[in-house]
C-alpha cells in the first residue's frame, strides 16, 4: 500500500501508479529516494494503510475481538484492494506492514490461507523507551485494558511499565500462532537485521519465493546502524528496574539476557 492508496482509498486504479517504480530509469531513482529516506508527496511510498485497513475495509483501529466482529463485507472489501494491487501492479506477492494486525493473526490467516508471516522481535527495552518518544504513544489504544495508554499515566502509573507490556503483549499475541501458521511463520531478530542486512533479508525473499536479482542485492546495505544501545542513555535507574521487574522473564525467554548491544 503507498501514500497514494491511503489517500484515496476508493480510487480503484490508484495501484497503477505503482508502476513507476518498474521502469528503467525513473524507477531505479524512487527506489533510491526511498532507500535514503526522502520523502515526497509526489513519489509512491510504502504505507500501513489505515486508511484502507480501518476506514474503507471497516476494520477499525480500536475495534477488540476483531476475528468476532468480522462481516463478509468487511472481508470482501479487503480482499477487493489487495487482489486490485497485485493485480495493476502485476506482483506476485502483497506486503503489508501494517502493525495493528500483530493481533489480527487467526483472522488473516482464515482470509488468506497462503499468507506468509515474517516476525521482527527487538529487545523490549529499547522498545519501550522508544515508543514512549513517538508522537502517538498517548492516543494508543491498549487492547487488552480498553483505554488509551494516556490514561495510564493520568492514573498516576509508570509510563515505562506500559510501553514495556505492549510490548511484551503484542510478541505474545503473534508467537501464539506459531503452531497455526507452521512453515508460513518466520521469525527474525532486529539484532541480526542491523548486524546481517543483506543475508537477513537474503533468507527473508528466499522463504517468501521472491526473485532476488543483483539489482535488488546491490541496493541493500551489509549492515545498518542498530539503535538498541539508546535505551540505557534514555532511561533512569528506576525505569530500568521497572523494565526488568515487568518483562525480565520474558526478555530471559528470547535470549535477551546478553543480548542488548548492536
């Protein structure tokens, strides 16, 4: 999904526009565009795709029990875009990063039964102290309490011990489908993608059956720059006792014991 689908969700041939990307000259430059990280309004960037997931699918960003409240219109409408996309963009395969459907697992698997799942798990810490620094953080709404998270803190409660259990619950959520999804499951490790940029992704397009050319090789750098470091310059004493007080079994679970550098 690009910025041009999530803004106007219900202009059927907007995925044509894709298409750019595929041809010889002007394409290779909007792959690098995107590669650098700068953005324009007029090039057809990735997107989650709120719009289409929440507003013309119906799926809603707050909705609880999803896989209950799905209607046949509901999955009619999604699987009308996604089959539009890699129909006008002639791709084998549609790739969504669109991180509210980290608990919609059981319901995407009974929609597409041939949907791939690629996991990416980050220390938690370092997610933690990062997700309490995004602008979105306060209006998030957490599934498992039914209030935004800014109500958390109103309660007088560590902000820190959310962000850490949103976390931990949302890794929860995807791992217990493991089993369901069988050899359609695959986990990766943020650590190993900023250390193993191009084998990660290597193994990544190999278990997705995904043509890996030279020119797609080349564009990918051997390592990026991990960031899981800044959680310890961020966080004061007692935000990392409370990290380790609410999610260190877990963490010890992953094999995060050691693994907090990178």
């Amino acid at each position: 999904i690009s910025n041009y689908s999530e803004r106007y969700p219900r202009v059927s041939a907007i995925p044509l526009i894709h298409r750019l990307h595929d041809l010889p000259v002007i394409g290779d430059r909007l792959k690098k565009r995107i590669i650098h990280d700068k953005p324009s309004a007029l090039i057809p960037w990735p997107h989650e795709g709120d719009a289409i997931y929440h507003d013309y699918a119906g799926f809603g960003q707050t909705v609880d029990g999803i896989e209950r409240e799905l209607t046949d219109e509901m999955q009619r409408r999604l699987k009308e875009k996604i089959s539009g996309h890699l129909r006008l963009t002639g791709k084998p395969r549609f790739l969504s990063k669109q991180t509210a459907n980290n608990r919609r697992v059981g319901l995407l698997d009974k929609m597409f039964p041939d949907a791939l799942y690629v996991h990416a798990i980050r220390d938690g810490r370092a997610v933690a102290s990062s997700t309490l620094r995004v602008p979105w953080w306060n209006d998030t709404h957490i599934w498992w309490l039914g209030y935004k998270a800014s109500q958390w803190q109103e309660e007088g409660r560590p902000p820190i011990e959310l962000s850490a259990r949103y976390w931990m619950r949302t890794v929860q959520e995807v791992r217990r489908h493991r089993e369901l999804l069988g050899d359609r499951y695959m986990e990766i490790r943020y650590e190993d993608l900023a250390r193993d940029t191009r084998g990660v992704i290597g193994e990544i397009t190999r278990v997705c059956a995904l043509r890996q050319s030279a020119a797609f090789t080349k564009r990918i750098p051997s390592t990026l720059p991990g960031m899981n470091y800044k959680w310890k310059e961020q966080l004061t004493d007692t935000e990392k006792a409370t990290l380790q007080e609410c999610i260190g079994e877990f963490l010890d679970e992953l094999g995060y014991v050691e693994i907090d550098e990178g």
